[in-house]
C-alpha cells in the first residue's frame, strides 16, 4: 500500500536565508517532495503545516510537559491561518514572506532554529523543499536536539509528505 509521496531527505540547506538568520548553524538538514507546478512557497508552507496528524500533536503536548520546569517554551501546534509575517506557522512564527521563499521559526534559551520553505526545480519536476537550520545557544541545546533529532526527522518527513499530498 502507498504511503503518499515520496520523501527526498538531504542536508544542505535550501537557502542561506536561515544561516544569515541565526548568525551561523550547527544542524542543517531539508525534506523535499513533489508538488504541482505553479505552487508558492507560502502555498506549500500552509500545506505542510495544516492538519498536523494527532500523534505530532500529542508528542508536541508531551514535549512541552517535560521541559517547561527547564524553563523552555512550549511550541503548540495549531492550524496555520494566513501565511504573513508575524502569523503562527505551527510551533513557530513567520519571519519574512517573498516569492521564492517562506521562513519561519523560533528563538529559545537553548536553541534556535528556522524552517525554509522554496518551491524549485527538482530532479523530478516541481518540488517543495524545506530546511530546518539549527543554532545552538548553550551546550543543553546541543542535548535537547541529540534527543529529539529522530523525532524532528519523522515529523518533518510526515509533514512533507502530507503537504506534497495536499498539492500534487
């Protein structure tokens, strides 16, 4: 039985928008799938973060239970309204909207991270593509993402895959 689209996993970074963003990065790695000709960055970064499985949900509510004493934040996901500068794009926020990209992402006392979404020319066609770039901001951050780096990359592919669906 298929499982939707296929998932190209890389880790170079789609843009150095998240690199310039965060000043410097220790973890860079890109999801890409197929996706229909014509398709914007902001189309594509609505779809991969719209209805999010109920598994993303209930590791993200868990996450957040087990490092708030740590004083972390939490990073609730919820659906996307308007892909804007400022708006809620899942656990993260906007940062900046242009044509060829979309960037997203969060600032905690750990760690930094962004998400680059493109839509580019593939090896197969069309394709959305997206970088999660990482800043460690003290060593606890380079632990928390060791821990969750395999949950991070499901997730990633899973949303992907989801998106590439909602706009094949």
């Amino acid at each position: 039985m298929a499982r939707g689209p296929v998932v190209r996993k890389s880790a170079e970074a789609v843009s150095p928008s998240g690199e310039k963003s965060l000043g410097g990065v220790d973890h860079v790695d890109t999801v890409a799938v197929d996706v229909a000709p014509g398709t914007t960055p902001a189309e594509f970064a609505k779809a991969m973060m719209s209805s999010p499985p109920k598994w993303v949900i209930a590791l993200m509510s868990l996450r957040d239970k087990i490092v708030k004493p740590f004083g972390l934040r939490g990073g609730a996901v919820q659906e996307p309204g308007e892909v804007i500068p400022g708006a809620k794009l899942g656990p993260m926020r906007v940062i900046d909207v242009r044509a060829d990209e979309v960037v997203a992402g969060k600032d905690d006392k750990h760690l930094s991270y962004r998400v680059i979404f493109v839509v580019r020319d593939g090896a197969h066609g069309t394709e959305g593509a997206c970088s999660t770039v990482v800043r460690y901001n003290q060593p606890s951050g380079k632990r928390y993402f060791t821990v969750i780096r395999p949950f991070h990359n499901t997730i990633m592919a899973s949303f992907a895959r989801r998106g590439g669906a909602t706009l094949a």
